[in-house]
C-alpha cells in the first residue's frame, strides 16, 4: 500500500529534502519516519483543563505500542477544553476544537490518528474532527478520577457538589464544610466518576465502535490504562495497513448501538447533541426523534450516579461496557465492525457481569424499559426538547403548573437566592436565552437551583425548563435543550410569567396553555435582543451555529469531506 506520509518524506528535491531535514533535526533517524505507517498522537492536554493533564504520559504508552508494531509517532497538542475552568462554556468551543483536530490531521504527514481525550468536550471534539478527516484513528480516553471519599462516604463528581451546594443553601451542611470537601470528590487524574457527560462519552465511543473493548471504563490510575493505550498504539498500526477508517465504522447501525447503550448506562442528555453532531459529520442520517424511538424499549441497567448508588470504578470492576452491550446484545446490530476488526458480537463474546448490584440482569430483575432520554414536543419546543427520565421524580412526569419566567440566568440567580422569593413548588422554572446562539454556546445551567425558602423545607425537585442543557452529572425533572431557542424567535420566547404549562411525558408532550391567537399576538410584539458586533470567533460560532435537535456543530462541517494529501506550495 502506498503511505499517505510518502508524498512528504518520500517526495524528491527540495521538497521532500525540507521535510526529511527537519524531521531528523528532532532527532529521528530517516529510516524511522520513511516507508512506515506514521501515526498522531493529537493530546488534548494541558493545565488549564484537570481531567485531561495527564494524557501526555499516556501518550508515552501509544507511543510505544506504535514503535512496537512499527509504526512512527508524532504526538501534537490539541485544543483541550476544560469544563471547570473555560467560560462562558466550552461548548462554545467545542466546533473550533473539532475544527483544529480535522485540519491537524489533513494538513500533516499522518497515516493513522490515536486520539486523547477525557474531559466531556474533547471526545466529541476529537471524533467530529477525525470523522471530518477520515484518516483512521482510534479513541483513548483518559479514564475517571478515583472515587472521591468524603468523611467515611462515597462521593461523586458533580453529583455530590450539586446535593452538598444545595444542603448549604438549606442550612444543613456549613460553607466550611462544603470546601472541606473539594480535595475530597477530585482525588486524583482523569475525568469525573459518576456517569456524567465524560464518562458517557468514553462509554459510548466503545458502543460506536471507536474505542478499545472493555477500556472506557478503567480508572485514570489504573495500570490497565496504559495497558489499553499501548494496545491503541500497536493497534492504530495495524488499521493503517487496513485502511480502516471511521466512514467504515461510524454507519447507521454504529449509532443507533450508541444511542440504545446511552439509555442502558443511564448517560448524560449531552450525549443526544455531540451523538447527532458525530453523526452529521459522518453523514449518517440520525434525527432527534431516533433517540426516543430507539430508547423506547431500552432498559437503564447501570447503577450509577447522578441517577444510581456507584461510580466508574465499580462500573469497570463489574465488567464495563463488554457487559452492558452483552445483556443488551439482541437490541444491538452486532456486526458493526470496530476499531478492533472485529465486530460488535465478536467482541461481546465472552463478556459477564461481575457485580449485578452495578449492572442489572434482563432476565433477574428487568427494570422498566425506556427510561432514558425521552424526546419531547409541543407549541414551547415543535423542534423538540429532552428530558432524562431516569433523573427525573416520577410524581412530576405529569404536570400542570405556571410558569415563572426568566430571560437570563444572572436575574434566575439573583432572584432564586433571596431569602424572601414567594414561590409555590407546582410552579415551573422557565430559563430562556441560554441556547447555542443566546447565550452563546448553551451553557450547563438547566438544572435551575431550587429557590432557598423551598429548599429550607426540604424541597428537592421542580419542572425546570430551558433552552440550555445540563450537566451529565445533574439531576430533577429538567426539560433541556427546547429548539428552536427563544434567542432565535423559537416559542419560548413567548412564553409569559403565569402562563399554565403542561409537561405529559406519557404523550411527549410539552404546551404552554395559550391559544394560537395570543401567542401570534405575542411574536408580532416580540423582538430580538440585538447579539450582533462582537467580532472574532463568538461572531463566525453565531453565524453558523445549528439549533440543539442537530447536535449544534456549524452548518459548513456537515458531511466527510476526507484526508487527500494537501497542495505543496514550497
Ligand atoms: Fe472534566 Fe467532569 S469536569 S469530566
């Protein structure tokens, strides 16, 4: 087969002569980088984003299962987005990283791509650019922190500070207590440990078929970790020599696998906008409405937080995903083809559940089915919205209340925290201009603290509804990602303080109780909030951004578009 990487360092002239120089000027001999499969290592690392610090150690362990099966590393940096430092969100800056990884992998000598990533944007980032570049990569993921342990308990990331935030605003758990805990949920290296967005990510690249078997799961700290990341290195290798590339492995069938596992592990509700902008990359028709279709008799089998008792740790020791897609396996297409070569079934094969208190049996205890990502629509939301069942309190799944309507989350806060806030616990909290093009990027902010004077009684859950989406770690009766957004002239943006609204989970159905008339009445009052001016970056994520219900990548990276060796302009 000829190499990609030929035609720079095995070109004549000055040509290849520039090439070849400087790549032996960091110290490689020529015959190291000349007639064999060269192989990125594309990092997301960096001290600005915690999860993802120690993917360059991990990179050492790639790189030497890439010399192994000898094959050449180059390993580069990539656009590492940190979910606890970025602002306003790094979901805004999820396209630009995706955007970053594609045109790094075109533009460079590489033959095949291993991909870091950890940190709930960097894995969708990644994939979205690899897809774009159709080179064949594979994903390692960091692996979750170890489980946090706070006064002889077990705690979890997100999770536990969204309760302990709220126990401090209820007046049971003192502020000094509270950062007590903070060296006490994040432990150590890697990404959250409950089955927030992160982990649902790293769970669902294996469902798809990009990841190594049985990896997703393994702890940062674990030396299994590196185990698997050498294996990717000698693996990336070996699919160069295949030619196997994600238009191969990311079809139809890859995806709706990843959508049925998402209910089964009981994911995040992000993992529906970065499914949907993975699959308009790949080119693969995958609407909003799938993930309720193909959820409908899936049951949630993972018993993890935000929703259940455990962590990523003893998810991984009770078998990991291997296990899950085995109790599930006659839901699933088992000959989508993997990273591996081999298929879904062939893999599974052999796979057992080591802890049925962390992974349900079918057969034992079947847990009601289609209780995951429900999809929702109505006159606030015709494009739709979603609604994580299994987080959600089944008293409020049928619901009749009015709404309490804010335009930005800074007048939410600032109202919610008063001491004196009259509100009555059936009203519905309604959050609007939070969406990818309001806010910009569509923040994790959904999940609307409670007001104080109700969470002093003990109030745990109320109907919130927005535009925005939610951490994966959260938790309540949050209905997320309404489309089109209010910022964008969607319903929402009608919506009035006092309106009677009406969630009915049962019909997927979303209104607000106001007749047509009134709320034409309302759209010719209406106007937008003048966005314009900003300039750089926030200006072209504006200009392009799609609505959540197509996972909120920019409408000019639909599509492959492939890896042809660039022009030379030496
Ligand atoms: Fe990085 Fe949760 S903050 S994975």
């Amino acid at each position: 087969m000829t190499l990609r990487s030929s035609a720079w360092f095995e070109a004549n002239g000055k040509v290849g002569f520039y090439h070849r120089s400087h790549t032996k000027s960091e110290g490689f001999p020529d015959d190291l980088f000349q007639g064999k499969p060269v192989i990125g290592i594309a990092a997301s690392w960096s001290e600005l984003a915690p999860c993802n610090v120690h993917l360059h150690d991990l990179a050492q362990s790639v790189k030497a299962g890439v010399w192994e099966a000898g094959g050449f590393p180059f390993e580069f940096p990539t656009l590492a987005l940190g979910e606890t430092l970025m602002r306003p969100t790094a979901m805004l800056y999820r396209n630009l990283a995706s955007m970053e990884i594609e045109e790094l992998i075109r533009s460079n000598p590489l033959d095949g791509v291993v991909l870091l990533t950890g940190c709930d944007k960097t894995t969708p980032a990644a994939v979205m650019g690899a897809t774009s570049a159709d080179l064949p990569c594979i994903v390692v993921t960091g692996g979750p922190m170890m489980n946090g342990r706070f006064r002889g308990k077990t705690v979890g990331s997100g999770t536990d500070l969204w309760r302990f935030a709220e126990d401090v605003r209820a007046g049971v758990m003192t502020p000094a207590d509270f950062v007590a805990s903070e060296s006490c949920v994040s432990r150590s290296n890697g990404h959250c440990t409950t089955m927030g967005t992160a982990s649902t990510m790293a769970c669902l690249t294996e469902a798809l078929g990009l990841q190594l078997p049985g990896s997703a799961a393994v702890p940062a700290v674990d030396a299994a970790r590196k185990v698997f990341a050498q294996l990717a290195g000698r693996r990336i290798v070996a699919m160069v020599r295949e030619n196997l590339c994600p238009s191969q492995i990311l079809t139809r069938d890859a995806f709706e696998n990843a959508v049925r596992t998402n209910v089964a592990i009981g994911g995040s509700t992000n993992a529906v906008i970065h499914l949907l902008a993975m699959a308009g990359r790949a080119g693969v028709a995958l609407s909003l409405d799938d993930f309720d279709q193909l959820g409908r008799d899936v049951p949630t089998l993972v018993n993890l937080k935000p929703t259940g008792e455990f962590l990523m740790d003893e998810f991984a020791s009770a078998g990991g995903v291997p296990a899950v897609l085995a109790e599930i396996a006659d839901l699933l297409h088992l000959d989508a083809i993997t990273v591996s070569g081999r298929t879904v079934g062939e893999q599974i094969e052999g796979a057992h559940c080591w802890d049925r208190s962390v992974i349900s049996s079918r057969q034992q205890s079947p847990p009601p089915p289609g209780n995951g990502t429900i999809v929702l629509h109505g006159n606030i939301c015709p494009d739709g919205a979603v609604l994580k069942l299994s987080a959600a309190s089944p008293d409020l799944l049928h619901h009749r209340g009015r709404a309490r309507v804010f335009d930005s989350i800074e007048s939410f806060n600032e109202s919610m925290d008063r001491a004196d806030v009259s509100v009555d616990p059936s009203e519905v909290l309604v959050l609007r201009n939070a969406g990818p093009y309001g806010y910009p990027g569509m923040p994790e902010v959904g999940n609307l603290a409670l007001p104080k004077p109700l969470v002093r009684e003990g109030l745990r859950d109320m109907v919130r509804i927005s535009d925005a989406r939610m951490s994966g770690t959260s938790f309540g009766t949050v209905v997320l990602h309404v489309a089109p957004e209010a910022a964008v002239g969607g319903p929402l943006a009608l919506v009035e303080t006092g309106d009677w609204v009406h969630l009915d989970v049962d019909r997927r159905a979303l209104n607000v109780e106001v007749s047509d008339a009134e709320l034409s009445e309302r759209r010719r009052r209406w106007k937008p909030r003048d966005l314009s001016g900003q300039g750089g970056y926030v200006q072209l994520y504006r200009d392009h951004v799609l609505q959540a219900d197509h996972g909120a990548d920019f409408d000019f990276l639909l599509g492959s578009r492939g890896h042809s060796v660039p022009r030379q302009s030496t």
